[in-house]
C-alpha cells in the first residue's frame, strides 16, 4: 500500500437482510486530501461511512485504515486509532452542555491539552463559546452540527468523516459550515466528506467519487467532477 493512503476500501460489500447496500465498492483517501462522496438519498453514502466505522456488517470485501485491515473492529477502538465520524443528524448529548460535549470527544485522550483544544474549537465557532453552559438540545440545527464537528475535532482525528453536514440547515448556515470544512482541511485535517450538495463537495474536493444505487459509477478530480456533463445534469441540475 502506497505511504500516503490513509484510507483504501475494496470491493466492500454491505448487506441488509436480503438487500444489498452497498456492491463492490473500491475508494481511496490519501494523507491530506479532502474527498467527497456525493449520490442522491439511498445511494449508499451513509452505509458505506457506518461500514468504514465498525457501525455496520461488511459483507464482503476490504478495508484498510493506515496500511491495517480494519474490517470487523468495533468503533471504540477505530476511534482510538483516529478514525472518526461526525454523524448524520448530529447525535449531540442533549442534556449536557456544549462544553460537556466537546469533553466527551476526548473521552480516549490521556494528555494534557484537552482545554487548549477546546479553546480552539471556540475560536473555530464562536457561537459556541457564547453558549458554552448552554444545553446542547436547546441549539438550533446550525449550532448542533457546530457542536457535532467540534466534538469530532476534539478527539484529533487521523481521518474525519463528515455525514451530511449541511442537511436541514438554512442557506447562512450552510455557507459557514463550507467555510469551516474549508479551514479544518487547510490546517491538515484529513477528510471524507458525504453530501447531497453536491456542487458544494466538489468545490471544496481533491477528488470525488459518485455513488449511485449502492455502487461509485463516476470518480476523479472534484474540479473534473463539476464539469462533467453526466454529473451536472443528475446532481447540479444542469
């Protein structure tokens, strides 16, 4: 395996019952890079992210984490090792505050800088430190998915995974969690990021894959990606 691959999946396989999900599909993320994998709702997106992090059976198939099969490891111990995920929906703590919740990101951490940290979480989102004591339920959609991706950084990912950060947000609000995908990447964060909004991912993306019921039918630069006659007239309504 190539040094700079952090991530490489092969031919992974997911199956619900007697519904295959997910069909043999193979991507790679390299040290650094930001990708993005874009497909309509039910493509497989989310299913391949839960297979990455142990949330979800493979079937069949490969897949390795810094030169490491990981198939079958549980999401404790994949988080331990730096792979985290910030899911769909959120999932804040809603009866802790935000601080609290930034602190449970660096459940698994021992060292000494969990407060810098949370410090530099503030200054990515200051709307946050204004409501530091505040309980996480009582956020709106826009400071949760903040709080969620605060809490994922916290834990000082190797590899962040980002499940559809901007669903449900208003427009303002999706701006600033673009811009802030943006910076996270440039300071040397890892990312793959599942979105719906496509022309968004292949902004901001090294490379793209795109999934369409449960396989990648198109992958390449994200630049390529959004010049693509077949892309843009399924995904940017061209």
């Amino acid at each position: 395996m190539t040094d700079d691959i952090l991530l490489k999946i092969t031919d992974l396989k997911v199956a619900y019952g007697g519904i295959q999900a997910v069909k043999a599909v193979s991507l790679e993320v390299r040290q650094g890079e930001l990708v993005s994998l874009i497909g309509a709702n039910g493509a497989g997106k989310t299913t391949t992210l839960k297979a990455i992090t142990g949330l979800q059976a493979v079937a069949d198939g490969d897949i390795h984490f810094m030169g490491q099969s990981i198939k079958g490891q549980g999401a404790w111990d994949l988080a331990r090792q730096g792979l985290v995920m910030v899911p769909e929906g959120r999932g804040t703590f809603a009866r802790m505050t935000i601080v609290e919740n930034l602190q449970m990101g660096a459940y698994l951490r021992e060292d000494s800088e969990i407060e810098a940290d949370i410090d530099r979480i503030f200054s990515i989102f200051p709307r946050l430190k204004e409501r530091s004591k505040q309980l996480a339920g009582t956020l709106s959609g826009g400071e949760q998915q903040m709080l969620a991706m605060g809490r994922g950084l916290m834990a000082r990912p190797k590899l962040l995974l980002l499940d559809e950060p901007s669903m449900g947000l208003s427009p303002l609000m999706v701006d600033k969690i673009f811009e802030v995908i943006s910076d996270i990447h440039s300071q040397g964060v890892t990312l793959l990021l599942v979105e719906q909004n496509a022309s968004r991912a292949l902004q901001l993306a090294n490379r793209g894959y795109v999934m369409e019921s449960g396989e990648v039918t198109i992958s390449g630069e994200g630049r390529a990606l959004l010049l693509d006659p077949q892309v843009r007239a399924a995904y940017l309504g061209e």
